[in-house]
C-alpha cells in the first residue's frame, strides 16, 4: 500500500533521489519454475545487488512472462512479471492469495497494531465505503483544505523566488488534506496532530523494513525499538478522546435525530466502534492507518512551456465548472501527467502483494509455496516497450494524446487500472483511495499552477530516484523555487484567490 507518492505537475513530477541502498539489501534470486524451497540464510550472503537493481535491469527484464524470487533474511519474495500473471493475482480466491494478509506480514503490522485491529479489519470496509461510494461529498472540504493549506504553506515573499522543500511541503498539504477528511476541523489542521499522522505514516514503513531484516524470533523484541509507531499512537490518543467522547454522548442521546452528525471517516469508524465498545487507541489505530495509505510526497515542474499549458487547462476547466470534480475530472493533461509519472517513477517496483495461503500453481507451471509472500513485477512492466511505445521516455502528455481518440477517452486515466498498469494494483482489491487521490493532486497542483511560477532550484536537473529495497523514495534535499504570480483572476468557489493565466 502506499501514498500520494511521487507525483507532481509540470514536465516531470519528480519522484526524489537520495542514496542508494547499500548493502544490508543484498539478495540473491532463482528463477522459474521452482519456488519452493525455504531459505537457505546462506543465500542472502550470496550476491550483494540491490532488489532495484535485479527488478531494473536483470531479471525482470529478462523474464517478461515468468516469476522468478528474491531471498530476504527472513522468506523468500516471489515476483510475478506480465499481464497474464497480473490476471492470475487478481483472480485467484482469497482463501489462496490474500491482500490483507500480504500487507500485513509485508508491513510486519502485528508488531504495532493489537490483535483486535487485525482480527477485525472493518476499517478495511470503511475506507472502501467511505473512497469508493461516497468520495463526491468529501471533495468540498477537500478542495477547501487544499487553498488554506498551500497559502498556510507556502511562504510568498514579494515579487521574489522562494525556495521551498517539496517532499516536506507536499506531505504536509496532503496530511492536511487527508485529515480534513478523516477526522475535520478543527482537529485536521492541529499541527502537533498532524505530525503525529505524519510521524505515523513514516515510522510504520522505516520500522517494517528494519523488522523485515530480523530473524522472526528476535522482532518481538526489537521492535519497540525499531518502529516509533506505537509512540505516535499513543501521544494521539489525547487529541482524539475528547472528541470521541463528545461524539459518543451525542450518538447516545441523539441516535438517528443527530442531524448534524459529522461525515468523516472517524464517525464512520465511531459508528461501528461504539456498539462494540472498542477504546480510543483501537480507534487510533484503525484512523492511523488510513494517514498511513493517504500521506506521501509529491513534487513540481521544471519545464515552463508544459507548466504553462496545464496552467491554461487549470484556467478553462475551472472557468467552466468552478472547484468541483467535474472541472478536476477534466483536467486530462494534468492527469497524464500524473499517470506517467506513478508508470514511469512509481512508488514501489512491485505491487499487488499477497501472502499465500494454499499451494498454488500458477498457469507456466510456477509454484507458489503456501506461506511465501508473491508480488507483481510493476517496474518492469511499466517499462515493457512491448507494452506501451517509447515506454523508457518520459512523456507527460501521452495518456491525454491516447484518450483524445475516440472511444478511448474513459481508459488511461491516473485511476483506471489494467494488467498492464498497477501502481495502484488490479482488480477487486485495487487501491480503493485512488480517485480520492487523483482528485487532491489535481486540487494542490492545478492551484499551485495557477497561485505560482514555479521552477527547480539548484541545476534545475531533476533529482534521480532512490531504491530503498521495493520502495521508490524521493530525494530529502529536493528543493523548488515558488514565485508568486501577478496577474490574478477569480476563479469559482470560494476562495478569496484565485491566480489565473497571464
Ligand atoms: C498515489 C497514491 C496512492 C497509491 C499509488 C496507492 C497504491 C495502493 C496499492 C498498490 C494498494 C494495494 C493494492 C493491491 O494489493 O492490489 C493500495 C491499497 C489501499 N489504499 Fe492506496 N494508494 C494511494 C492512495 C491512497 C489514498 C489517498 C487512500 C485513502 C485513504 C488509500 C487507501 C488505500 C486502502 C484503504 C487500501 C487497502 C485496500 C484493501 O485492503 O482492500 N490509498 N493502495
């Protein structure tokens, strides 16, 4: 599961570098059709290449329709390459492959959460309610909190370039965002919240990939030390609990009269939680776990001549229809440009991953070992020219060129998904926060275009990638240079702003 991840506007919404991951992840792979054996310990000592690097260029590329696995310290990591596979994941029955369970063995959950929010994943059903039905009503606030949020943020100084953190400021615009949604106000915009959420998300992911180089009988222990996710729960329990406490109050007494009840996804959680008399730190857990898959980083344009185009797109569209979806929805170069950098960075080289629960044989014959964990080779086939032309260039606009023909308009969109393009997976499990995300990106860049100029600090050369194990992990010191426009029009609901085109 992941975040908003690498994705920004202008010619390349840049995913950020760092340092390359060294040698704690070293590796070793065998390729098809054996999959079963259990790990050799050996093995791990074996070849010292990084996972990026063997997905990159060694044996994802070499094995387009195959599988093939990678040792990690403590299982062995099946990758699975190719639509066909792809196919396989998405339509085997959950008692073989499970989602859930994937996720939770790969983000070593039981070492921060309690058993219950495990045994009793009705979150799971929250969010999926909450994304996937009802995701019109929280665009409002959304698109509300984006405007305060970027002008809280982003520090004008006038007529004069200021160089800004991307990551840092994309991550604290989108937990703004995010929390809006999840919990409101005034409790979204309260800072020492927010870093908590924030704090959350990173501690859960850095805690799981130090845990997943322990030997299982040693991350009972170390992870106290490890994961500081557990602290981030527990310092947020106080901001939580008057509320909670007030909304149960007013449940009790109001019941169905409570008109005004409120619609986010922590009431949405209470209406469950309640009956069955749960604590807040099970409600915190549960509500940590959504800032977990919502919050990430973005990034920014270094090419004007694009920058400008998606600008005089953001202008029309908003023109029209004002802030609304349907204005957001019809932003296509802005949503191309979003969907090639999630294909061409990406935030991770597989995705779909699912733990296997019965032995299962694939349709080449692999075998997949109960017990293993298998993933989809996303990289590589993100990269696949077979698949999709030019596919090792970056090239903003060509989902908006794909879908100005005709009949295709509704495919290659940032939140459709196909065997061939899994950022955010396939099929009944596929990332339920998609649009959600596609519509917030759309909301902070397009007001971003329109409020800024914008350029990259430094060279102005964009920063490379780093591959921190599976995970693509955008580079610390990326930097952006915000100029505030002139030349302002306004522009639909309600904002005191807007800045238009020139
Ligand atoms: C660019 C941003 C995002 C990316 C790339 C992304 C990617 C993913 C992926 C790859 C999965 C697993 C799919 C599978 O196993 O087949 C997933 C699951 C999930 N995502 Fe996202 N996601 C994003 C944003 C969000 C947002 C904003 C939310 C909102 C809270 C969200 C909520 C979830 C949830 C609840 C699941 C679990 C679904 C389940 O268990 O069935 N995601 N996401």
């Amino acid at each position: 599961m992941h975040t908003y991840g690498q994705l920004a506007a202008g010619d390349s919404l840049i995913s950020y570098a760092g340092r390359r991951w060294a040698a704690m992840d070293s590796h070793t792979y065998t390729l098809n059709p054996y999959c079963g054996r259990v790990v050799p310990p050996r093995s791990v000592l074996h070849r010292r290449l990084p996972h990026a690097w063997r997905l990159q260029r060694g044996a994802g590329r070499g094995y387009p329709e195959s599988a093939f696995k990678i040792a990690t310290f403590d299982r062995w990591l099946i990758v699975v390459s190719g639509r066909r596979m792809v196919q396989e994941l998405r339509k085997r029955p959950v008692d073989e492959l499970s989602g859930p369970l994937g996720f939770q063995e790969n983000f070593q959950i039981k070492y921060v959460l309690e058993p219950a929010v495990l045994s009793d994943r009705y979150h799971g059903e929250v969010a999926k309610e909450k994304l996937l039905k009802k995701v019109s009503t929280l665009l409002p606030n959304i698109i509300d909190e984006v405007f305060v949020a970027v002008d809280d943020n982003v520090p004008i100084g006038g007529g004069e370039w200021n160089s800004v953190h991307i990551t840092s400021l994309m991550s604290k615009i989108l937990a703004r965002a995010s929390n809006r949604a999840f919990v409101g106000l005034p409790l979204g915009r309260n800072e020492e919240f927010l870093k908590l959420a924030v704090g959350f998300a990173m501690h859960f992911a850095k805690g799981a990939g130090v845990l997943r180089l322990v030997p299982n009988f040693m991350k009972s222990f170390l992870a106290p030390f490890v994961s500081n996710g557990k602290d981030d729960i527990s310092r947020a329990v106080p901001y939580l609990r008057p509320i909670i406490e007030e909304r149960t109050r007013a449940a009790a007494k109001l019941g169905e009269a409570w008109s005004d009840k409120p619609n986010d996804f922590l009431q949405s959680l209470l209406d469950r939680a309640i009956p069955k008399g749960e604590s807040v730190s099970l409600v915190t857990q549960r509500l940590f776990m959504f800032n977990f898959a919502a919050i990430g980083t973005s990034s920014s344009a270094k090419n004007p001549g694009l920058a400008a185009s998606l600008r005089e797109e953001a202008h029309t569209c908003i023109s029209a229809n004002g802030w609304t979806g349907a204005a957001l929805g019809s932003m296509w170069k802005l949503d191309s440009v979003l969907r090639e950098t999630l294909r061409y960075y990406g935030v991770g080289l597989v995705s779909m991953t699912r733990k296997v629960l019965k032995d299962v044989t694939l349709h080449d014959g692999t075998r997949l070992p109960a017990g293993t964990l298998v993933s989809a080779n996303a990289y590589s086939m993100h990269h696949d020219g077979a698949l999709l032309e030019d596919a090792g260039k970056f090239d903003p606009l060509r989902y908006a060129r794909m879908r100005s023909v005709e009949g295709q308009g509704l495919k290659h969109q940032f939140a459709v998904t196909s065997p061939d393009y899994i950022p955010f997976g396939h099929g009944p499990r596929a990332c339920p926060g998609r649009f959600l995300a596609s519509y917030t990106l759309k909301a902070v860049l397009a007001y971003i275009l329109l409020r800024y100029d914008l350029k990259l600090a430094g060279d102005g050369a964009r920063p490379q990638s780093a591959y921190v194990s599976l995970a693509v992990v955008p580079a610390r010191d990326g930097r952006v240079l915000f100029k505030k426009r002139e030349v302002l029009v306004r522009l639909g609901m309600g904002s005191e702003l807007s800045d238009g085109v020139e």
